[in-house]
C-alpha cells in the first residue's frame, strides 16, 4: 500500500446493505474517513 490514510469522497450516503459488495472499487477496511461531495458553483 502506499499511503497510510484513505479518503473516499460520495456524492450520497447510503445506509449499509444498499449496495451491491462487487461493485465497491476500495474495500471498506482501508478507508479511514468518508466525506459527502456537495456541488461547487464557480462564480
């Protein structure tokens, strides 16, 4: 592994057993912190 701390950004928060295991790109385990993507206007 080559970093010590994982970020996982979403646009939505699920409850756990919503999604399908098979289409998660990085395992749970190794993610340390979660944090919800919220629209960006450039203005």
């Amino acid at each position: 592994m080559a970093g010590r701390i994982t970020i996982a950004e979403a646009e939505e928060i699920v409850e756990i057993g919503e999604l399908d295991p098979e289409a998660i790109a990085c395992p749970g385990v190794f993610v340390n912190y979660i944090v919800q993507s919220t629209e960006v206007s450039h203005g």
